[in-house]
C-alpha cells in the first residue's frame, strides 16, 4: 500500500475486499486477504471453474474500505479488553435469574418519579393511555379506575345503588327473611275500569311477606316479573319498581291481542343481597387464575390475578402499556417473568357462610314463583280507537316519572324490537350469506359471543337451498347454483388453537364473507390459553380498519361478576375509547354491544357468578355506551321475556333471534 505522495507504507491494517470473476461466465468468488503488518498484503484465490478469470480492478487490483485511522484510535489491546467485558456482562445477565427483572423494576420506578403533563379532561377519551404501567404498592387495590374516570366511576356507582337491605346477624332466623310461597301479586284494575287494549299498560302489585306470612317492612328483593302467553309464544318483560317497605310494582306494556299471562319470580330476598354484597365486599379476590413458566427442561406455576398482595419486588407486572389494564403473578422462584407461556383459571377461594346457605335455596326462597291472589291472566283487546302514540309512563310510589317501554317482545316466538329497528327473518343460510357479502365481521368476547361464532358457521352452509326458479329454469343454470352454493359456505379456518378461547376465523371466499372471533383479555376463565393470545379488546380495536363493510360485535361481562365493580368499568372505559377511536376514523363502522343475561343458578354461583352481579354489570355496560353511536342488542330482556328457562349461554332458538337482530342491522328492508 502507498500514501499520496506514493510512498511504501510501513504499517497495516487496511481494510481491504478481493474478488475473483469472469463476467461472461457469471462467475466470482470472494478471497482472503492477509495483512502482513508492514504495508503489503497477499490475497489467496481458491480457482473453481475453467477458463478466464480477473481480480477486482483494473488498475488497483484491491478495493480499500478503510485505513489506518480507526487503529489508531482503537488500539488492538483496547480491542481485545472491550470485547472480554462485553462476554462478562452477559454471563452475568444471562445466568443472574433476577437481574432482568431488577433492571426492569428499577427503569419503571424512575419513570414513574417523573413528572406528566396528560390532560385529565373529557377530551382525552379518545386517546390512548397511558404510557407506562403503573407500578404496584405493598397492599393493592381492586377499586382503582384511571383519575380521569373516577367522576364517572362515582355516578356509575351511584346509578346502581341497590336499595339499603337489613343487616344481618349471625343467629339470624330463616322465617324472618322473605319467603315467596307466602307472598302474593295482584293484578291492579284498569285504569277507569275499562278493559285492557293494546298499547295500555298493566300494573301488577308484589306483597312480600316472610315465612311466618307476616310482611316485611322494608324492600330490596330481587324480582323477575314476565307477562306471556304460550299459545301464541309471546313474551314481554315488566318493569319492577321498589317501595321500600316490603311492596313492589311490576308496570308491563300491552303489546298483542289475547291472552296473557303474569309470572313474578323472586331471584334472591333482601336478606340474600346482604350477603351478596357482603362476600364483594369482604373477599374480592374470591377467584384466582394460574401460569405456567417454562425454560428449557424448568417449568414452575404460580398464582395470577388483576391483584395480588405482595411487594413489587415479589411480582411480575404484566400491565398493558396501552390501556393500563393491570395483571400480575407472583414471581416464580427459578424463573425470569419472560417465561410465562399458559394462562388458566385457578378456582375459588370461597370462605365458609355457614347459615348463610339456607338463603340460597333453588325453588325455596331463589329463582322462586310468586303466586297470584287472584287471576293471573287478562285479556287483551285490538288496540282502541283513540290511538296514543306515546311512550308509556309510569310513575312510581316515590314520585318518579319512569319510561316503561320495553326493549323488545316476543311474538310467534320471534323478536320485535320497539326501537325502530324491523326484525326480519333469516330462517336459512342463503338470506345469511346474502346479507353478509363481502362483509367481514370481528367478534370479541366471552364465550356468549363464540355462540355466535359457532351459529354462523353452522348455520351458513346452505345446501340444498337451491330450488327452481324463472332465474335457474334450465339444467345447466341450476347445476351453476347448486356448485355456487356448495362452494360457499363459511367454513372454519383451523389455526390450531385452543377450541374454547381461540381465537377462529371463518371464511366464505365466494361471497368474500370474513368472520373471526376472538376472546377477550384476562381476567378470563379459560382452561387453558397461551398468553400470546391474551389480547383485550381495546387493542383489538385498535387494529381495526373499520368502514361500511365492517361490523364489530363485542360482548365484555361475564368473567367480571366476581370482582368489583371498578374493575368491570375501567375494562369498559377503555373498550369505549377504543369504539370511540373506530368510529372517528371510520364513521360507518357498525359497532354491536350485546347484554348481560341471566343464568341458572346454584349455592356456589349465587355468591359468585349471580344474577344480582350480572344485573348491576348490565347497567353499568347502559350507561357506559348510551352517548356512543353503538347498537344495543338486549340480551338481558331478550332471554328474561322467553319462555326457556334462563341460561348463562342461552339456547339455539334465543340465539337465532338475537343473530337475527343483528343481521336486521347489517341488512335494513330492501337492502339485501
């Protein structure tokens, strides 16, 4: 090697590239230059083909990439020091079982030191926060939303309020408490003593007494009231209003002619709400989930749930970043917080209630019949001449004006909605895949919403849906349909994953229908699910593209009824910013909300997956979404006002009406 002046230089460490190549023949191949420490270099050429070949250059039969200078700024001693530190700092890293979660703890409590400037105002509900999971103190808490919610926590508190119930003592006696075989309803005369028409409402008195017969004297019992008649299969829920002194109000609305029929069950005495609230109170962490870590041949479990009573050091902190949703598990002995791969619900952690039991008595004194003390049924005349038009009031013992109208009812078995929407019916899978053409339709939830997944997919095949027509008179036009039809069924896309959580995706290439469905993000009680695929739905959301061919159906709440009601509403809040996200970036997205419903009951689920619990997580999920541009479907009234018994995932003829509802939004009258 020379200088610029052109003379010989005296050290090496050049960096230099040599090649071997024949352009005509595509060939080259790369040499090993051999740097002699005094200025000069060989470059050694393996020769593989016949023929000619060159070395790189016409001139210069070496390319120079670099001189002299690095060396001398980074002598080879120096060199040689940095990369044996760099060895010994990863040694340490690597077989150090706490160091990366130390560094970790220690990063988020310097973050959390500095200060932030967020804007704690309504506006801020469409953005995303927060930044940084919070850290988690000696004793945590399962009542903290984010301090831009706890106004709205409050009223959302506030707005669920359950009547004040008695307290109750330990020696309490069972005839004391309310007893539905010694209670009674009467059906209220007509208002001017006429006859009831379409379109009227009935009143309906409850008289509470205990299991001596005598009446309470205060209220707070649960009560289911329902007017039907079976011959026609119609149904309609009624309104229950509270006195407070042992007597209730049940306000129906008169929606077909003939017969019908009241049915009041009582779900739970006042004294059994006591205890209900009691257990929330006293045992918030009355379910836990487990993990399972696993590294090579070392697998450890652990205990996990939305808190834990530990120091942060004793934890691993897995709350989401982008909706600050906390989930922590111990910290396992052996291994790193990284090696969490399953996630699964652990069980119960239920304490003794002792006496308390003999409140919670199926057919006794829960999911109990009131009886009649007089008809039970009226009938009901076309609607009169002098038509009202609107919505029925009804003002309570306390002076409350209160909208009555129901959701929906019941007819011929069919749903019909009272909100303007026409129900139409999509009896086979050819009107179903019609409707949703070229659609593509994200489901997110519990396993109430997979019902759906699966009714779709059952559903949509339509073969043998073909027949003869003026469009298809001829044999070979009716064979083109028939091989349409055959190929176009949803069909379920096997992505090998777990068959209760998923997540599924179904698809009907012809008609370019896209279905998925995925579950929501812990706390869920999954037997067991690969914590990659714990995803919640407000980043789900987030990914959505959104427009008039997309629908989203989200359905949040029955793996909460165990825990606080902070910890449903922080879940709904951030799902709702998310929604709010979609819609400003794609107004014509339809967004569909499905209710809570009520279920069959045990001893066990009463003080853990209740109907009481279910009902107040309802109201909660009405508030939160009534100014957001969603739909609602009412699954609550929807499987309150039919005439099969209540069941957490309710049966096929339930939810056939309740996809009907939503296709009915898909595809308005006319629009197919």
């Amino acid at each position: 090697m020379y200088d610029f002046h052109g003379h010989p230089k005296k050290s090496g460490g050049d960096f230099l590239l040599a090649r071997l190549h024949n352009p005509s023949l595509y060939a080259g191949v790369a040499g090993h230059v051999l740097d002699h420490g005094n200025g000069s270099y060989t470059a050694v050429f393996s020769l593989l083909w016949e023929g000619r070949a060159q070395v790189e250059g016409q001139n210069q039969s070496l390319i120079t990439l670099g001189g002299q200078t690095l060396r001398k700024r980074f002598p080879l001693k120096y060199g040689l020091i940095f990369l044996f530190l760099t060895f010994f700092i990863l040694w340490v890293m690597f077989y150090s079982v706490n160091f990366t979660d130390h560094i970790t703890c220690k990063l988020s409590e310097l973050k959390k030191k500095v200060p932030t400037t967020e804007d704690s105002s309504p506006a801020t509900i469409t953005l995303k926060h927060p930044t940084e999971p919070p850290m988690l103190s000696s004793v945590c808490s399962f009542h903290s939303v984010l301090p831009e919610d706890t106004l709205e926590l409050g009223f959302l508190k506030d707005y669920i309020t359950w009547p004040e119930t008695s307290s109750l003592p330990l020696t309490f006696s069972l005839k004391d408490t309310s007893h539905p075989a010694h209670s009674t309803y009467t059906i209220l005369p007509c208002n001017g003593g006429g006859r009831w028409h379409v379109g009227d409402q009935l009143e309906v008195l409850i008289k509470i007494n205990d299991f001596n017969g005598h009446p309470k004297k205060y209220g707070g019992d649960v009560l289911f009231a329902r007017l039907h008649n079976p011959t026609v299969r119609a149904g309609v829920v009624g309104k229950v209003f509270d006195h407070h002194n042992g007597s209730y109000t049940a306000v129906f609305s008169l929606l077909w002619e003939g017969i019908a029929e009241v049915e009041v069950i009582m779900i739970h005495s006042s004294e059994a709400v006591t205890v209900i609230e009691r257990v929330n109170l006293e045992q918030p962490g009355r379910i836990y989930f487990r993990s399972i870590f696993r590294s090579g041949t070392v697998t450890e479990a652990a205990i996990c749930n939305v808190c834990l009573k530990a120091p942060p050091e004793q934890l691993c902190n897995y709350t989401d970043i982008q909706t600050g949703e906390p989930w922590f598990c111990y910290k396992p002995k052996k291994l790193k917080c990284e090696h969490r791969i399953t996630h699964s619900f652990g069980g119960f952690t239920l304490k003794p209630m002792s006496m308390d039991n003999t409140l919670f008595q199926i057919g006794v004194n829960m999911k109990a019949s009131i009886r009649s003390s007089g008809p039970s049924k009226i009938t009901i005349l076309p609607k009169s001449k002098v038509v009202n038009e609107t919505v029925p009031i009804y003002t309570s013992g306390l002076g409350e004006a209160v909208r009555t109208r129901p959701a929906g009812y019941y007819y011929q078995g069919a749903w019909r909605a009272l909100d303007g929407t026409t129900v139409r019916q999509f009896n086979n899978g050819t009107a179903m895949s019609q409707c949703l053409k070229g659609k593509v339709v994200h489901l997110y939830g519990d396993s109430t919403i997979r019902q759906w997944f699966e009714y779709l997919v059952a559903k949509i095949p339509g073969r043998c849906q073909v027949e003869m027509s003026a469009s298809n008179e001829n044999w070979f036009t009716l064979l083109s349909d028939l091989f349409s039809v055959i190929h176009s069924d949803l069909k379920l896309f096997d992505l090998k994953n777990p068959p209760k959580t998923g997540p599924f995706m179904a698809l009907d290439y012809t008609n370019n229908i896209l279905v998925t469905f995925r579950c929501h993000g812990p706390p869920i009680r999954a037997p067991v699910l690969p914590v990659s695929q714990l995803h919640f739905v407000a980043n789900e959301l987030d990914s959505v593209v959104g427009g008039n061919n997309t629908v989203v159906v989200i359905g949040v709440w029955a793996h909460f009824s165990t825990f606080p009601v902070e910890v449903y509403v922080r879940r709904l809040l951030s799902i709702r910013r998310a929604v709010v996200r979609l819609l400003t970036r794609a107004p014509d997205t339809l967004v569909v909300i499905r209710t809570a419903n009520p279920k069959r009951l045990t001893v066990q689920e009463s003080v853990t997956t209740d109907d009481f619990y279910f009902l107040q997580r309802d109201k909660i999920l009405r508030a939160i979404f009534k100014e957001v541009n969603v739909r609602l479907l009412d699954a609550w009234e929807m499987s309150q006002a039919h005439y099969l018994p209540h069941d957490l995932h309710p049966p096929p003829p339930i939810i056939k009406n309740m996809i009907d509802v939503v296709l009915s939004h898909i595809c308005p009258s006319g629009e197919l």
